[in-house]
C-alpha cells in the first residue's frame, strides 16, 4: 500500500513522510530489509526524493506529564 499512497502524493505534489512502526518487535533483517526497499524506491528516478531517518528518542520518564493514547 506504501507504493499507492506514495504515487498519489507525488501526483498532488505534497510532501511525504513514512513512519516505522513497531520497530522494537520487528526483527532486525526485516527492519532493515523495509528501510532499504523505502530508500529504493524514494531513490528511483521517476520519484527522485532524498530520503533520511530521522530520529527521536523520547525519555519519558523525565516528563511531568502522563503519556497519553486514544484508539477506537
């Protein structure tokens, strides 16, 4: 499904980002067998994006505040 989202947003010219989800119970080959494939095809001519990571790590518990999470 990445691919369809990605070819509409190119095609509305918006800008994209990807989120990795569930990276502490994946297992390694398979992260980063996901992160190359995303890069390949961000790479490929008719997309031609620059990809990079970013990353955030949160340490909650220095925060005051709760986290909080809603789902349906």
């Amino acid at each position: 499904m990445c691919k369809e989202h990605m070819g509409v947003a190119l095609a509305l010219k918006v800008p994209v980002f990807f989120v990795v989800t569930k990276v502490d119970i994946c297992p390694e080959h398979v992260l980063k067998h996901t992160l190359a494939t995303l890069q390949a095809i961000l790479k490929k001519p008719g997309v031609k994006k620059k990809p990079f990571m970013v990353s955030l790590q949160l340490h909650l518990h220095h925060l005051q505040a709760s986290p909080e999470r809603e789902v349906s």
